[in-house]
C-alpha cells in the first residue's frame, strides 16, 4: 500500500476513535490540549486488558518477579542520581520560518529513515522484476544504487553517534545540514542552533510559596523500582535473579508531539526491572529480549509487523539495547525497550542518597551491586498498535440490508473491550428476557453486551466497529431447543451453540489464557 493510503488510514482510525468511544482528545470543549488524549468507554477497557495480560505474564508466569505500585512523586534528588537533572537532556532545533521546534536527534533519525525505506523501495522493485529467483541478501551486497544509498547512511550514522556521544551541538546541527533536511512545515532549512533542553515537568511541593521544593512529574517509572529495590528484596526475602515489575504514569514534556497517541506528554509505561550477578546480565538481556517478543507474537500479530532495532548509541548507563519496532501506518517505530542498564541506577542512588545498597549473595558468600535488565514498554502505545493493526475496511456480503462495506476492528479476542454482544432477532415473543437472562449467566465472566436495537445487521456492524469478538443471537429455534447462533467477527460465519455450554465455549476462545500459554 502506498504511504499516502497509510496517512489515510491513520486518519480514518483517529476519526473511528472518537466516534466509537475509544479516544477523544483531552479537554476537549476547551479545543483540546496537545498531545494529551483521554480515554473513552471502549479505549479504558482494551488499556485495562492489555496492562493485565502484561502483568499476569509477568506476575503469574514468573515466580521470581513481583509487583510494585511507587508514588508519582519522588525525592528530586531521585532525578540528579537517574541523570534527568542536569546530564543528558533533549537536543532541539528550531526552524525559523516555521517557528517550530524538533528534536535534532529525530530529525536525523528520520532522515535516515527515509534513505532505508529507499532501499527497501529498491528491493521491493527488484522482487518484482526477478520474481521468485530474487535473493535479497545478494542483490543488497551488490546493486549500486543500494551500495551507494548504505554508504551514505553509514557516514550519517558514524557522525551522528559521534555527535551524541561528545553531546557536541553543533556537530548535530552541521548533520542536518549537510543532509539537506527541511522544515516539515515550511519546507525551508532556515535552522537555529541546537540547544538543550530537560523534559520534566515541574512543580511545587508544600504549602508556603518561599519554602516549597520543585519537585518534577516522574518521566520514567523505572526509578521508582530501584528506589525500592532494598525495601522489596528484604521484605520478599528476594533471591537474586529477581524482577520488580510496575505499570504507572510518566510525564514528558515532548517537544515533537504529534502521531496521535504514539507520543504524549501523560503516558503510561509498563516497566520490569530485572536484577541479575554481574557478569550475567548479557545472557539475561538475550532471554529478556526474546520473552519480550514471544509476549508480543502471542497476540497472534503477523510477525513480519515486528522487528528488533539495535540502538548505534548507547545511553551512558547501558551496555546493551535493543527496541522492539512495530511497523505502524507511519513507519518502523519503537513500541518496547530492552535496556542492560548496568548497575548504574542502584550505584547512583547509593551515592546520592549515601545509603548502602548491595546484595548479599549466598552462593557466592560475595556483597554487590546488582546488574538490571529493563524491559519498558508504553501501554498507550500497544493500545495504538492493536488498534491500527486491527483497523480494517471491507468488502462484505450484504448482512441484512447494511450494505457491502464493515469496518471491523480485529483485536486479539481477549484483549476485546467487550466480549460478546446477546442480540435478540426480535424485540419480542420473550426472545428479549431470554436474550437477557443469557446476559445476566455470563456477565460475571466477560464483559458482554445486550442490544436490541436496529436491525440485526446493524447490530453485527456495530459490534465489528467495537472489535467485539463474537455476537450471540437469540432467535425463535431459541424458544425451542435452547441453542444460540454464534456469529465470529472475523469470519462472520455462524455456529449453533447450546445455551448450556456457552461459559466454556466462550471461555476458550476469549480468555487471556491461550495467549499466556504461547509465551
Ligand atoms: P522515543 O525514542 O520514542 O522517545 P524513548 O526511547 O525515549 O522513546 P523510553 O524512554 O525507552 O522511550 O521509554 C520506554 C517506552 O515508553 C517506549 O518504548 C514507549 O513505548 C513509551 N514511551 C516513551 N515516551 C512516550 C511518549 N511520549 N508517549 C507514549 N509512550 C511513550
């Protein structure tokens, strides 16, 4: 599909969002606030689901991980020993025709971006013309026109990681130069210096103005796991290797905020900070990074959306990184991070706080500082992934009168905001109470629905907008020998189903379960 039907469609989703109670802009009779979103009807139970099956596969398939629920607020010194205050902040650019302010770390980022997507177009046109006598490793190793295109990402790329690491300024300025990038907006390259910039936001504690501390709105929730890592390893009686797993908000003040949900300056992130003896944590980073994407997989999403990124720079504390990229309507993008952070964090904090933070490990009758493996990944950024990988528009048969198109929201059946809609074929001759009473036996367990509304097919259309999984009509056979016709969303083919065994039948096909079982 070319990119402008992706645009496209990414605006169709946003539009389906709103109209169908899954996301509305924050704030919004007041004209919004930018990029921060609300989360309707719909949109809180797919978040709801989601932070459940991440954390029951954390909690639940792993004895040696437990859960903790920190304070948003912290010690502001808890953000001079991360390194938030002071070190390493945003760098930013600003163009001046536009007035618009980036990121110059992401301009470059795309920049490079756009020349791999040109490989890749180069690929795409060679598979075409050697049809399946295509070998893509030969002809990326020898076309010139790749060569050429690989090279020049190359010498970016060195630059780049150069500039980043001596944090020299205007080294990344002369890069977006020398690429030639533009102002998105006014298309010049009219650019300010680079400069600075912390993304925390601040605000006051305590109630007398000249007395009060700045404190910052946590933009990470790892820092409240390693603040805590004492507290729960001696009141756990933790054994190293051992994980502490939290699903929070986070606050950035994001300088380029755009692409709906993808960035937002109040997210909520899902963090597992895993604690292992130096020396192994290269080996935990390799299990950690391919639990993550079974967890991913397990969802039952083409594996070919998916793919890991290496970081070329590495943050200060890490000694390695990898992203787990999801190919949303705009591109690549990192959706999860898996980060060896060293024992940089606990060491800081030991530091700054000037406390004793170590681990007494019994085998080896030694005391040290713990290595961690992170996993961290957004939750809204999953809910934007299930939705734009479901999101589909087609053609169908007509299903009493509604005509031959659907918009069919195709989310993993378990992470489905409701599971099933009872829909009686009439709204009389006691199909309505029966319908019910067949709510009223299964609402304990899913989130189901009751409509009597509009035709049957508009009833079946508006639980496909919904991605809900399976629609139960109720119709005169009913009456008879108390079987129900189960209609499957994706499918749209129907089952005969007895009353009685509805609990189990909808049970297997919508429980968390069967994806928990595949990671
Ligand atoms: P990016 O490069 O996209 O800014 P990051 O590398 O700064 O992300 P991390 O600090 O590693 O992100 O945060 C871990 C995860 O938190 C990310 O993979 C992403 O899913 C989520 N996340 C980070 N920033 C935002 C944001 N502004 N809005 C929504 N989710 C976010």
């Amino acid at each position: 599909m070319s990119t402008v039907t992706q645009e496209e469609i990414f605006k169709k989703l946003i539009a389906h969002c709103k109209e169908y109670g899954f996301i509305f802009p924050s704030s919004e009779i007041y004209d919004g606030l930018s990029a921060v979103y609300d989360y309707g009807q719909y949109g809180v139970e797919l978040k709801n689901n989601i932070k459940k099956y991440w954390w029951d596969s954390m909690i639940l398939l792993n004895e040696n991980i437990v859960g903790i629920d920190a304070a948003i607020f912290m010690h502001p010194r808890t953000w001079e020993a991360s390194g938030h205050v002071g070190a390493f902040n945003d760098p930013l650019i600003d163009n001046k025709d536009s007035k618009k302010r980036y990121r110059a770390d992401v301009l470059i980022e795309e920049h490079l971006a756009k020349l791999e997507a040109k490989i890749e177009k180069e690929v795409e046109k060679a598979t075409k013309k050697f049809g399946s006598s295509f070998d893509r490793q030969m002809f990326v190793t020898t076309n010139a026109r790749v060569l050429e295109i690989q090279k020049e990402i190359d010498s970016i790329r060195t630059r780049f990681v150069e500039a980043l690491e001596k944090t020299d300024l205007n080294a990344l300025r002369q890069i977006i130069l020398d690429c030639e990038i533009v102002c998105p907006i006014s298309g010049t390259r009219n650019w300010t210096e680079v400069r600075q910039f912390n993304l925390m936001f601040e605000t006051k504690m305590g109630s007398v103005a000249d007395e009060a501390m700045t404190i910052y709105l946590r933009p990470e929730t790892a820092q409240g796991i390693f603040v805590n890592f004492l507290n729960v390893q001696k009141s756990g009686r933790m054994k190293i290797p051992f994980g502490i797993a939290q699903i929070g908000k986070a606050f950035r003040n994001e300088i380029v905020a755009r692409q709906f949900i993808f960035r937002m300056r109040e997210f909520e992130q899902m963090e597992m900070q895993f604690f292992v003896r130096p020396g192994t944590e290269l080996d935990w980073f390799e299990v950690w990074k391919e639990k993550r994407l079974r967890w991913h997989l397990a969802m039952g999403i083409d594996p070919n959306k998916y793919r890991f990124h290496k970081h070329d720079k590495l943050a200060h504390y890490a000694n390695a990184a990898y992203d787990i990229e999801f190919q949303f309507p705009f591109g690549f993008k990192e959706v999860e991070g898996i980060h060896s952070r060293t024992d940089f964090d606990l060491g800081n904090h030991a530091k700054f706080s000037g406390k004793k933070i170590t681990y007494f490990d019994p085998e080896l009758n030694q005391s040290y500082v713990p290595y961690v493996i992170e996993t961290s990944i957004g939750v809204d950024r999953m809910v934007l992934l299930i939705l734009a990988n479901g999101y589909t528009e087609e053609k169908v048969d007509k299903e009493d009168g509604t005509g031959d198109e659907r918009v069919v929201l195709r989310i993993p059946p378990a992470l489905a905001p409701v599971k099933l809609a009872v829909l009686p074929l009439v709204k009389k001759d006691g199909l309505d109470e029966k319908a019910r009473a067949i709510v009223h036996k299964l609402r304990y367990e899913f989130n189901c629905q009751y409509d009597e509304k509009d035709s049957i097919g508009r009833r079946y259309r508006r639980q496909d907008a919904i991605g809900t999984p399976y629609c139960i009509t109720v119709d005169h056979q009913t009456l008879q020998d108390d079987t129900v016709t189960v209609r499957d969303r994706d499918t749209m083919q129907q089952e005969r189903v007895p009353i009685d065994g509805l609990l189990r039948y909808m049970g297997e096909k919508v429980s968390l379960r069967s994806m928990l079982e595949k990671i």
